[in-house]
C-alpha cells in the first residue's frame, strides 16, 4: 500500500540494463500506486523508453525486477500484460490496416468477441476521436492520429495500469489538451506512467515526476517540490540543473 492508502500496481527493484559495456538504465527502482500519475522525464539517451520497454515486458533487463499488479513481467509475463495498457514509442501498428480493422484485431488478441468486442473497439474510438477516420489505411494518416491510434489500442481492455511513452508527441496543441483532459480523468482509477521529455506535461497531468540522466534516477518528487529546488521555481531549469550534474 502507498502512503495514503492505495495498492500499488507498478513495482520496479533495481533495474538494470547493458548493452555491452555500456549501461542505458542502471539500477532503477520506484513504485507506483493507483492514482498517480507519474511523469518519467529525462533527456534524450537518458533510459527512458529502455525502462519503459523492460516494465512493459518487450526487454529483458540484464538485473533487477518489475511487476505489475503483483505479476512479474519477465516469469508471469502473460498475466501481466492482460493488466497493461502499452503505448511504445512510435506506436508501431499494421500500416496496411484501417484504422477499426487494427483495433478489431487488437481486441480480438485480447480475447473479446461479438458484441462486446464492438463495444470495447466503439468506446476506445469515442475516447480519442478516431470516428472521423475509421475506415483509413493507418499509413495514411498524420503522426498526430496515428498516436491516438496506438493510445487507442492501449485502452481497449480499460486497464488498471498505463504506460505511455510520449503520448502526445506529434499531436497539435488541441489533441495535446484532449489527451491531457483523458488522462486527468482516468487517474483515479489507474496507475499511469508518462515517459516525456515535454516539462508541460508534468505540470499538466502529473501528480509526482522521476528525472532520470545517464541511467539514475536523479529526482523523485511532485513537481511543486521540484520547482522549490532551484530559485527560479521553473520545473525547466531544475530538469536542466540535475541533468547537467548527473552527465
């Protein structure tokens, strides 16, 4: 349980990733309870999206753990992705597909069929207002609607937890605003990771922030917190005050 009462649904011990002799994610460790929203910022190579890609379970970490809702990712790996709503970065999808025949097959892999299949496809569509382009090719259509796409099939089976590696990258500043509004609303009931380097974001929609630089997790702390730690109080000059110390 956290500190105020709610389960926790994401468990990292101590993560770890090498390529070589060179370490992307270096003993990393953090939980994450139903509620929260956490924003996982760094800069570029920092490890984000290699710790986004070990907690989803599509690579296996060199050491250490993480679980989602009591599942670990690596020997229960099945049981932990039915709880799991996963937006990779690029959201790679079937460009060839439309877009309701990608979600139809998304939601039959998660094992919905007939009417509850349609309902699960109609209500993933009403959340990111797709219904303009259903019946497109996915490689037609810009980046913007091929990340409500991929966010989209993340939602499909309504899950407890999400992690979401740039949700908003490539959306204009009215689809930003919309996938904001979605993700506010869908905290309470959720654990939601954001992996980000957009420092808005965090003020917007995250409730506690983890900067990570050169693998560490340099900062953990809500962003009104972080803001007290440089004398500016702007959350961007603190992210580059630790993430120059860190390099």
């Amino acid at each position: 349980m956290s500190a105020d009462g709610q389960p926790v649904l994401i468990e990292i011990t101590g993560l770890t990733k090498r390529f070589g002799s060179f370490t992307a994610v270096d003993t990393v460790s953090f939980n994450v309870a139903r509620g929260e929203v956490l924003g996982f910022l760094g800069p570029n190579g920092a490890g984000k999206s290699t710790t986004m890609r070990m907690l989803a379970g599509f690579m296996i970490p060199s050491a250490g753990t993480a679980s989602i809702c009591g599942h670990d990712v690596q020997r229960d790996g099945v049981a932990a992705r039915r709880v799991l709503g996963f937006l990779p970065e690029g959201a790679p999808t079937y460009p060839e597909m439309t877009v309701t025949g990608f979600l139809t097959f998304c939601a039959r892999v998660r094992g919905y069929i007939g009417k509850e299949l349609t309902q699960r496809v109609e209500h993933a569509v009403d959340l990111t207002r797709l219904g303009g382009v259903l019946l497109q090719p996915v490689e037609t259509l810009s980046k913007g609607f091929k990340r409500r796409v991929g966010l989209a099939q993340a939602l499909l089976h309504d899950p407890p937890v999400l992690v979401l590696d740039e949700p908003t990258d490539g959306l204009d500043p009215n689809q930003k605003h919309e996938v904001r509004t979605l993700i506010a609303q869908m905290a309470p009931q959720k654990a939601i990771v954001i992996s980000t380097h957009i420092l808005e974001e965090v003020d917007a929609v995250c409730s506690r922030a983890i900067i990570i630089a050169a693998g560490r997790v340099v900062a953990d702390a809500t962003p009104a917190e972080l803001q007290r730690r440089h004398p500016s109080g702007k959350l961007d000059d603190v992210f580059r005050q630790l993430t120059m110390e860190a390099a």
